[in-house]
C-alpha cells in the first residue's frame, strides 16, 4: 500500500512541474514578443523623425545640428565652399562661430563671432598672388554702429583649412603711417604721410574748447574688407577723435615671405556727411 502511493505522489509531483515549466515558457515568448514589437516601433519612430528632419533643411553640421539655408554663405566661385555659423543668436543676428567647409571637408573656427541678417558673411575662392594656388576668404562684420564698422578677414589654406597669417592693421599703420592732429582755438591740422608719400593736409574748422581728440590718426573704428579684382582689399578710416574721421587708408594683400602684407598703400581724403558714419546702426 506505501508503494502505490508514493508512486501515485511522484505522478502528481510530475505533472505539476511540467505545467509549472510550460507556463513559465509561454511567458518567456511573451515576453520575447513584446520586447521584439517595442523596438520595431522605436525605430520606425527614430527612422520617421530623421527623415523628418533631413526634409526641413538641406545642410547640417557634423553634429547633425540643423543649419538654415539662409545662414550658409555660399562662394560664388565654388558651390562646394561654404560658411554657416556654429550656433545662431539673437534671432539669426549673431553667429556665434562658424564652420568652413571646403570640397567635403570641415574646419570649425569657435573663435569667429560675425553678424548676420543684412550683414550675412561672405566666403570666396580665388587665387589671391597669382601662384595658380586658390585660396579661402572669408569675410565678416564683427560689429557695428553710430560711427563703427569692425569689419573682419581671413585667409584659409583650402588644402589644411588652416589660417594664413596676416599683417595686422595695427603693425601696418606702425610701418607705413605717419600723422600728427594739431588742435588749435576753433581748427585742426591733420598732415598724413604714408610710405614717404604726403597727403594733402587737412584744415577742419570747428568748435575745439570742449572736443577730445587724438595725437595722431587711429585707425580701426571703421574698416571694410571686399574682394575686388581679385584681391583682398581694405579701407580703413583715419580718426582724429571720437567718431570723426579725416580720410581712408586703402590698400590690398599680397603673399610675401609666409605671410600676407599690405601693398599699394594709399590715403584719401572724401567729403562724408554725419548721416553716412550714422548709418552703420
């Protein structure tokens, strides 16, 4: 009678670990199933968003950041040259570090901080020295307003992306500029020598009892750089005070011993009225 029924209880003990282990097993694929119908629908929906997004705009960064088409300078001697800011501010005003790309290739320059809207950079590709090499400019306003205009430059090995260096306008004034403002009751006398080369002195008759004005002409309140013929040049203008100017120093780049300098250095003299310097706000 005890052998029956322990044989009748290793049964019983049988078929609930079976039907233990079998349920087990259905929840395992359970399981199994809706992990694989998760992760089918996360990626259709990351698939979605990125087509989504690669349809609202035709150029990104490297950091697949969204870049407008209105904030990508293109050159007009290469489409595949192109400048766009690292981040935008100020509502697409200020461009917070730009990004040069060349042929495919991508140089990110976080110490650029320009302007945008009306004052959009500029990039070119053009064989600046006639050396049948091609060379990157880019131009940009780093500032502006009543009496101020910072405009800024700079040359780029297309092959490196590196910076060229460039004389300074500091460093060119010191070697090729020499001026003095002498103020007297109600006059001042601006004589301008550049190169050995004399300008035409400068008699402005004013108001002198209460003004401020310089030793010698500063240069950097109002500069502009453009491509013109092919080269890089510069105007900047001559202050004898505050947000009064006498005349330009105009002159162009050209490549000479590893380094871009100043060549054809001229200084003229125009007539402005106040509205013109007041139009840089």
């Amino acid at each position: 009678m005890k052998t029956w029924t322990g044989i009748l209880l290793m049964i019983i003990l049988a078929v609930a670990t079976i039907s233990i282990t079998s349920a087990a097993r259905t929840m395992n694929e359970s399981q199994k199933q809706l992990n694989i119908d998760d992760q089918s629908s996360q990626t259709t929906a990351v698939s979605a968003s990125n087509i989504e997004t690669m349809n609202e705009t035709t150029f990104t960064t490297k950091e697949t950041t969204p870049v407008k088409e209105e904030y990508v300078s293109v050159a007009p001697e290469n489409e595949n040259v192109r400048l766009y800011p690292m981040k935008v501010e100020g509502s697409g005003y200020i461009y917070n570090g730009m990004a040069l790309e060349v042929n495919g290739k991508t140089r990110e320059f976080g110490e650029w901080q320009g302007e945008g809207g009306s004052y959009k950079p500029e990039v070119h590709e053009l064989d600046l020295n006639g050396d049948g090499k091609k060379e990157i400019v880019v131009l940009f306003t780093a500032g502006h307003g009543t009496g101020i205009y910072l405009g800024e430059a700079h040359i780029i090995d297309p092959g490196t992306l590196e910076e060229m260096k460039m004389q300074s306008l500091d460093a060119i004034v010191k070697q090729h500029v020499e001026s003095n403002v002498r103020v007297a009751p109600d006059q001042i006398m601006i004589n301008v020598t550049v190169d050995g080369v004399h300008a035409e002195p400068s008699l402005v008759e004013e108001d002198t009892s209460e003004g401020v004005y310089n030793e010698e002409l500063k240069f950097g309140g109002v500069v502009y750089y453009s491509v013109e013929n092919g080269k890089l040049v510069v105007s900047a203008s001559g202050a004898y005070g505050i947000g009064l100017y006498d005349g330009d120093l105009t002159f162009a780049y050209e490549y000479k011993d590893g380094e871009w300098k100043a060549a054809d250095l001229k200084y003229s003299k125009e007539e402005y009225e106040e509205e013109y310097y007041e139009s840089f706000d």
